[in-house]
C-alpha cells in the first residue's frame, strides 16, 4: 500500500508538555510528520491520516541526538491552542 509522510513545522512560545513525554520541551520549532494513506474505492484520491510524529529537540537545539516520537495530532493541537493563549 501506498504511504506518503506530508512534513510541517510548528512553533511553541513557552515550554509544553505533552502526554507521554517526561519532561516539558523548550520554546522553539518542531517539525511534525504527517503520515498518510490513500481510501480505498474514492472516486478522487483522498488520503486519510495514520499516524502523527513529532521530532525532539526542537530544530534549533544543539546537539547530535535526536529521536521521533509518535503525537495524538488533538493533544499536539490542544498544546498549540494553549501557547497561542500564553503568548
């Protein structure tokens, strides 16, 4: 089957934290994975998500080690809503 990874980046203010981390993540950007699968039977291509990643540390951050790890997009939003608030 057929998958395609559709990039993005987000900015965050302030710290956040998000469930399943074990720490709060520092101000900066983040790039987000989308990762995507066709329908099956649809008249048009249509593509529905299966899975969403995030990759720490934030763009900007120093260092050699970084590590994908997979975000539920509506706890990834609520935490953009929030810094929006705060900002």
């Amino acid at each position: 089957m057929t998958t395609r990874t559709t990039p993005s980046v987000v900015r965050f203010h302030a710290a956040f934290m998000l469930p399943g981390f074990d720490a709060p993540q520092p101000p900066g950007d983040y790039r987000v994975d989308l990762d995507e699968e066709p329908l099956e039977g649809a008249s048009r291509t249509a593509w529905r998500r299966v899975a969403t990643f995030i990759h720490l540390p934030a763009i900007s951050a120093k260092g050699s080690t970084q590590q994908i790890v997979p975000i539920e997009p509506a706890f990834l939003e609520a935490a953009l809503v929030e810094d929006r608030r705060q900002s």
